[in-house]
C-alpha cells in the first residue's frame, strides 16, 4: 500500500525493509559500520598513530521525503585498527622499541586498554590462521608462565610447550602474554604469534594528534565532496543489484535539484564609543576591529595560575597584560594588574594550587575578603585531564570564572585570538559583546512582540568505553528581552546515557517545608523574571542532540516537565511553548548548483551562510528543514542544522 501510494505515512516496517534489501549488498562487499560501508580500497588508507589507520566509505540510507522515496548518500571516514603484528602495535602505542626495557604498570594498563576485544589470529601455524578475541593481558611475563597439559597434573611453561609442539622459540619472553577465551580457562599466546585481523573498527575515544589526522583526511572542498558521492553511486551500481531488482526499485544516479533561499544577515549593534557603531556580516564573517562591546562587564579583581613547564613567569606575565589591554580596548572595565603575581604550579597540583591562589587573592584584595571575579589558566597543549579537573573545581567548589589559554597561543600572543578571548571574558562575567538591531526594535516576529525566553538544551554523554561516568545535561536560557543576547546556564549529571532530562523538574518532599517543587526550568525562569522584571508570555525551547527514534519520547517527556514548571510558579500560568529539536550530524549535503557561481557559494565553495532548503528533500508530513545557520569555519566541511518543529500553542 505505502509503494502504491495508497498508505500517505510511511510506515517505519517498510522503510526498514527497503533499508535492508539496498543493503544487501554492500554488506557483501564492504565491512558495515552502522549505517555506513567501509573499505581499505574505496580511497587511501591514512595511518593516524597509535595502531591506527582511516578507511574511506559511505553512509547509505532511505528515507520519506516531499518527492516520494530518496537514498541519502554521503562520504564518510572513520578509524579502523592496522592490521599489524601485536608486537609492532604495542610498540606504536607505547612510541618506543618494547624489547629494550620493561613494561611499567601504566604501559601495562594502556596495552590492556586498546587491545581488550581485539581479533587476532595466530601466525604460528602455517596456513592455520585460527582468530580468537583478546580478554586480558597476563600481569607474569611469559617465561614465567607454566598451565596444566593433561588431567595428570603435568604442568609444561608456555615457552617449552611452544617450543616442543610447534617448534617455535620464543623471543619476547619479558613481555606478558595475551589471555584470549575465558577468564575460567584462559588460553595464553604470546603477542609474537598474533597478528590483528583487519577491518576492526576503533570505537573508543580518539586523542587529539588522532582526531587532526583524521580531519585532514576527511576535510575536502564540497566540489570534490559530490564528486566522490556520485562517483560512489555509480561505483555501487543501484541499477545492476539483484536485491533492488527483486524488490522492483530503481535508483536515479543523479542528484536531487532543489530551490533555495538565503536569509539576510543580522545588523549587530556595538556600543557607541566605537568607531563603528553597528555591523553588517559578509558572508558570516565579521570582527571586533573599530568596535567596542555593546556592554563591557567589569573585572575589578583577577589573577593567573600556570600550569606549563614551558611559559617562563615572565612570558606569562607579559601574555596576561596583553589580555587585560585587549578587554580594555574592547570595552571592558578591566582592571590592569592581577592581584597577585603569576604562580607556576604542577598539572598533577591542581586542586591543591587552585584553593590555595583562591584564597591569597582573597586575602590580598582590597578589602580583604573579596572573591576574584576572574581566573587565567594556562595550560599544557596536550593537557589531559587537567582541563576538565580545573573546570569541576573552579565550577563546582570555588564558584570562580576562569578562561583557559593554551601555551602554543602564550608564544603566538595574535591579536585575532587576544580579541576573541576577550569576547568569552566579557560574557563569562555579565557582559554582552553585541545585540541584534533588529530586537531593539522590536522587529523579530513572535520574540519582540512580547516578554519571550529562549532556552537551549542538550546532553553530553560519556565515550564508549567509560561505563561509570554520568550523562551531563545543560539547559540555558535568554535574560534579557527584547534583545535575547544574554543567558544563564544550569548543568546537572544524570544516569549513564541518559537522553531525557531529568532535572528539567523535580518534586521532593521536605521535613519542614512539605512538598517543595524546582529544577531547572523552574529556576531559570525565576531568573528571567529578576533580570527584567516580566514572566515571560511564551516559551521558545531548543532541543539539541535528539535522534530521531526519540523524538516523540524526549518531546511528551520534556514539554511534560516544561509545563509542570510553569504550573508551580503560578496556578494557570501556561504560556505556549515552541518545541525545535535541532540536528546537525546527519548526513544531507547541499551543493551549489554552479560550483563557480559567487553570488552562491562562500569563497571555499560552501553554500552561503543563511541558505535554507524547505521543500523537496524535507520530510513529507512533519514540519522540518535545512538552514545553513554559519560560514563553514573549516575549509571544505558543509555545515547546516536540521530543525524539526512541534509547535505547542
């Protein structure tokens, strides 16, 4: 019925068979990866350290659009694990000759870390190439380990029984050996005689030398990007597979043409001491060059820990009063000498040097006993943990605003990042760099017309692999309308990859007070109300980060508790709430008609900034489209939201 037209929804069963029968046959050819295909021979395999190599592939998927049917195609990388000898992996991972010196315990624990799951198959046995999966790494050293051979009793070392069964001499004896099977009755092969088998995709979390290198393999000009896409169409050759033959389907090797529109950019306001007054972006871009921030926020007290080996206290000392000028010059209050010198501190220190400097400063300010309104950090490149301990602590204990500098930008010292660091201090203590001319006045259609608060909300999950840490929810919301420029924000850790909210609003019960309501719906929209003296009359709720399984879930679970936060404010108080789930990791690409045309694309070949598409491709009964929402900020990547609207008035 749904493929006779005669069914206008398109029931999930029908496109999950279509899904399946196209494919069918990529899954013979390519190593499935989700909804993507991968190949080491559909582009250059890149070595990306550590054990590591790109693949090339596809992502494939059907999917209901206003033109009926479509198959959304796109280029793809990811990390799959080299297919090398053990040996040779471990020493990649390490960065060292394995056979020189020891394993450490923390050599033991990074090895036993990438390789637990891992397929190898033994090479000890001619053409016998039998694969097992890693489950341990032995803590004995390989000479050292002996096992039962029979029910006797008799107990032969791993290197004798190697050596008399298949007449192969161990080397490495110092190293561990590979426990594969279960941890009951481990089988122990020594990493000598196991190789990675290939196509194993790495799901755990890259490091950042990684991450570059798989950008630059992924980064491509959107010319070269639809090239490569029809190029894989064709590859794949829709019109000869069986499997779409059966099941009556045709692919059209071309791609789909839509109309587009482009918005007009914003006017953004400065303040009026500047030399320009207000702006106009080109293309998505502008800068703070003749400008001073519409509302410079004051940083009376401050002071700079540093926790690089390689910033001298000087060079530091030197980094920070070019800041503090440059959020002078931008407009800030901003006073021009820390309260205290610059202290040098160990990244392994850190607690313990952030509570200490928190309390000198306060003991040193004048009067004593007030707090630092600003923290500068400067950090290691490669940090670590360190980043993330220095945000909890400063967050969460001390109730102190840092910004964090990293050491390669100390020695560079440009004054493009000294002025975008100065944009984040200034809106970290309460400033606002710019509004919208067009909020002042009072001209943005269902926001200006009366009192509107605008949240974002999303949810960070964890990375695979770590199984104990929490989900963190971030909601925040505008606190200042008409112009919507500044907000607050509240985090709250919930249940591991928890997608829903919980913290939006709560109900608990209090020995003195009784039944006592909150959460963080509730608490922003007191805010809103101290900061302008309204409650607000409507509701504008962005939602990031929401696949679309769940989207009816998160929308009846969420709207449910944005309701509930209202009532408790005030009986019948229900302002009408518009609910945007926003989406940008799907995998539609927009490409400019005329790849040579300027008045349409940006000068890496992008479409331009404010191009939205809402007919053709977009869904076929919901109320969605595509908006390119900025520039593309690396060269060669296509970047627009997806939003999906549930409008509730």
């Amino acid at each position: 019925m749904f493929l006779a037209g005669r069914q206008p929804d398109a029931p999930q069963e029908a496109l999950q068979v279509l899904d399946i029968v196209l494919r069918e046959l990529p899954t013979a050819r390519y190593s499935p990866v989700s909804r993507s295909f991968y190949s080491p021979n559909l582009g250059r395999r890149q070595r990306l350290g550590d054990g590591l190599e790109s693949w090339r592939g596809f992502y494939q998927s059907i999917r209901p659009t206003q033109m009926g049917l479509s198959l959304n195609i796109d280029m793809s990388s990811t990390a799959f694990i080299e297919p090398l000898p053990v040996i040779e992996f471990v020493a990649q991972l390490l960065c060292r000759d394995i056979s020189v010196r020891p394993l450490t315990d923390s050599d033991r624990v990074k090895i036993k870390k990438a390789l637990r799951g891992v397929k190898v198959e033994v090479t000890h046995r001619g053409n016998m190439r039998r694969k097992y999966r890693i489950s341990g790494l032995t803590s004995q050293a390989t000479r050292e380990l002996s096992f039962p051979v029979d029910d006797r009793g008799t107990v032969k070392t791993v290197v004798q029984y190697f050596l008399e069964t298949y007449g192969f001499n161990i080397q490495h004896t110092t190293l561990p050996c590979l426990q594969v099977g279960n941890q009951q009755r481990p089988n122990y092969l020594p990493m000598e005689v196991c190789k990675i088998v290939e196509g194993q995709r790495y799901s755990k979390r890259l490091n950042e030398k990684q991450i570059t290198a798989l950008l630059k393999v992924t980064c491509q000009r959107p010319q070269e990007r639809e090239k490569d896409i029809l190029q894989t169409v064709h590859h794949n050759a829709y019109y000869e597979d069986p499997y779409a033959q059966e099941f009556g389907i045709k692919i059209d090797e071309q791609l789909a043409s839509v109309e587009a529109r482009v918005l007009p950019p914003p006017r953004l306001k400065y303040h009026d001491s500047g030399r320009e007054k207000d702006v106009l972006p080109r293309v998505g871009q502008w800068n703070m060059m003749n400008k001073k921030m519409v509302n410079g926020g004051r940083v009376g007290h401050w002071a700079c820990i540093n926790f690089s080996r390689n910033v001298q206290d000087n060079a530091a000392k030197v980094f920070c009063h070019e800041l503090a000028i440059m959020c002078q010059i931008s407009g800030m209050n901003f006073a021009p000498e820390p309260v205290l010198p610059v202290l040098s501190a160990r990244p392994e220190h850190v607690e313990r040097a952030l509570k200490a400097r928190y309390h000198d400063a306060m003991n040193a300010s004048k009067p004593p006993g007030k707090e630092l309104d600003l923290l500068i950090v400067i950090l290691p490149d490669n940090n670590g943990s360190l980043y993330g301990d220095l945000k909890r602590i400063c967050e969460t204990e001390l109730g102190l605003v840092s910004q964090c500098c990293l050491t390669k930008h100390v020695f560079k010292m440009s004054k493009q990042y000294l002025a975008n660091v100065a944009l984040k201090i200034n809106v970290k203590v309460g400033g606002r760099n710019t509004v919208l001319v067009d909020a002042l006045a009072r001209r943005i259609r269902l926001v200006t017309d009366r009192p509107t608060i605008i949240f974002g909300a999303d949810v960070t999950h964890p990375h695979p692999g770590e199984d104990s840490s929490p989900s963190i929810a971030a909601v925040v919301a505008s606190q200042d309308w008409p112009e919507i420029t500044k907000y607050a924000g509240l985090v709250s850790a919930q249940a591991h990859r928890q997608e829903l909210i919980q913290d939006l609003f709560k109900v608990w019960q209090d020995p003195q007070r009784g039944t006592v309501t909150g959460g963080m719906i509730k608490e922003l929209l007191i805010s809103f109300k101290r900061a302008t003296g309204q409650k607000p009359q409507r509701i504008i709720f962005y939602r990031d980060g929401v696949s679309e399984g769940q989207f009816y879930q998160v929308l009846l679970f969420e709207l449910d508790a944005i309701r509930k936060a209202c009532a408790s404010l005030e009986p019948n108080y229900q302002p009408p709430v518009t609910f945007v789930v926003v989406q940008k990791r799907h995998h539609t690409r927009l490409f400019a008609n005329n790849h040579n045309d300027q008045r349409t694309v940006d000068r890496s070949g992008n479409i331009l900034p404010g191009t939205v598409v809402d007919s053709k491709i977009c869904h076929p009964t919901e109320f969605d489209f595509y908006l390119c929402s900025h520039a593309g900020i690396q060269v060669g990547f296509s970047s627009f939201a997806m939003c999906s609207f549930d409008k509730m008035c």
